[in-house]
C-alpha cells in the first residue's frame, strides 16, 4: 500500500523533524511504500497574508535534510513549469496541485524529469476527464498507445481524488470516481484534502477532520492503491490546512484500520 504522509507545508525546521521522525514506523514496514510529504510553498492559499513556505530553494534543502536523515521518499508539490526540473532532484514524487491538474506545461515538465508524476483530480472535473491528464504525461515519456492502469504503473502516473466542489465551499467524495479513475492510473484517496471546506473559513480553508476516518475506511473498502494523510503533532498550530489533519497520535489505528478492510477486501 502507498502512504503518503507529513504536514501540508514546510513549517519552522524543529516542527518538520518532528513530524518525520513519528512516521518511522511506517517507512519500517515492509506493507508500505512510505512518502514523506510537504509542500515547499502553497502558492493557493485564500488570502495573501497566508503563510506559503519557505519557498523552492530552501524548501529544497528541507526536504534533502529530511531524505538524509531519515532515508524516506519524498513527494511535493510543483505550481508552474519553472518548478519539477529543480524539485525532482530532491523528489521522488512530483504533485500536480488539483487546481492545476489540466496544465499541460507543468504536466509536461514534470513527465520530463524522472520522478513519479502525481496528479491530483481537479474539483471541478468528471473523473473520467483524467485519463487526458495521465495521457498528456505518459505521451511525454514515449508512449502513445492505450491509458490504463497497467501502462500508467509502467511510466510512473498515479492519480489522487480530494473531493468534487459541491456547492460553495464544500467537497464531496463520489465513491464511484475511485473506481473510475483506476482504470486509467493507480489511484491514491486523499482523505484529508477531501474534507477540506475551501475558502470557508473567511480568510482561509475551513474543514472538518472528525470525517477523515470514515471516508477512508470508504475508499479502503473500494479499492484504491494508497492513501494521502496530512498530518501534525498539533493540528490546532498548523500553518496550513489545520481543521482537517488528522493529529498524528490517531494516525496509527486508522492505519491499522484500513489494512484491516484491505485485507478483507483482497
């Protein structure tokens, strides 16, 4: 199973490292192919007093800290074509953000480099439309025949789904996309992007994480091939995306939770 997992951006340095070194138990276990994830800088936020990160360059140097010491896979996200060259010397996953997920330059850029493209469903978007998403990559990287799981595993494509705008300021999870979209790409379920409430509260993203387990258990019961948490020691300090992190003390039996059901499931 994929995990992907750490906090929504790269805070202070004390805070990252904290937060990479309780995640060891699950670069550890051989049933997970661990991602630590952060982001270098959220460059969507609500407003322009929000606190984007410490940027590319340092960013960088964060997450090659990170990867040094503690010998995790790292996956962030990149917001124009400028962006995946430089990050995917450090990143083994390249993240396409939702809102960016039909930008062919950034997609093609980052199909340039070497790293696993993932590209995160737009909320605006039918699943059905991300099979051109994947096939603007995987034409990139040479092939040009059918898009289905198989070749998408081949040349390095996963898709995530975050939820579908439903309304003003709230998401909903169509159980259906998973199964949708994992025809074309293995599919990671983002539990906690997926009970975000954009823009909801006043000058940032509301959200409500008290449903993160019951969606995840959904999708766990579904199928999909991993699963996306942020996560932080203390939700309530987070610099972004706080109300809907899951606190690191509950990760562990959701996680346990979902291998349950996956179990029963295969």
């Amino acid at each position: 199973m994929i995990l992907i997992a750490g906090p929504c951006v790269l805070e202070s340095r004390e805070n990252v490292m904290r937060i990479a070194e309780s995640l060891g138990k699950y670069d550890d276990d051989c049933t997970k192919d661990f991602y630590f994830k952060a982001s270098f800088d959220k460059a969507n936020r609500t407003s322009l007093d929000s606190f984007r990160g410490p940027g590319l360059e340092e960013g960088l140097k964060m997450l090659q800290e990170v990867k040094d010491q503690f010998g995790y896979k790292i996956l962030t996200d990149v917001h124009d074509y400028t962006q995946p060259a430089a990050a995917a010397e450090v990143a083994d996953v390249l993240q396409i953000p939702a809102f960016l997920s039909r930008q062919t330059d950034l997609l093609v850029a980052a199909a340039k480099t070497s790293a696993v493209v993932n590209i995160k469903k737009g909320q605006f978007l039918a699943p059905a439309a991300m099979e051109h998403s994947v096939a603007k990559v995987l034409k990139t990287r040479g092939f040009d025949g059918e898009v289905n799981y198989e070749n998408a595993e081949k040349y390095n494509v996963w898709l995530t789904e975050r939820g579908s705008s439903f309304g003003y300021g709230n998401l909903v999870v169509d159980m259906r996309g998973l199964v949708t979209m994992r025809q074309f790409a293995p599919v990671i379920f983002d539990a906690t992007h997926s009970v975000q409430m954009p823009a909801s509260g006043g000058a940032s993203s509301g959200g409500d994480s008290s449903f993160v387990p019951y969606l995840s258990r959904a999708a766990a019961a579904v199928g999909v091939d991993g699963f996306f948490f942020e996560t932080h020691f203390d939700p309530s300090i987070a610099l972004s995306d706080g109300p809907n992190m899951i606190e690191l003390q509950k990760l562990d039996g959701l996680i346990e939770q979902i291998d349950e059901i996956r179990s029963i499931v295969e």
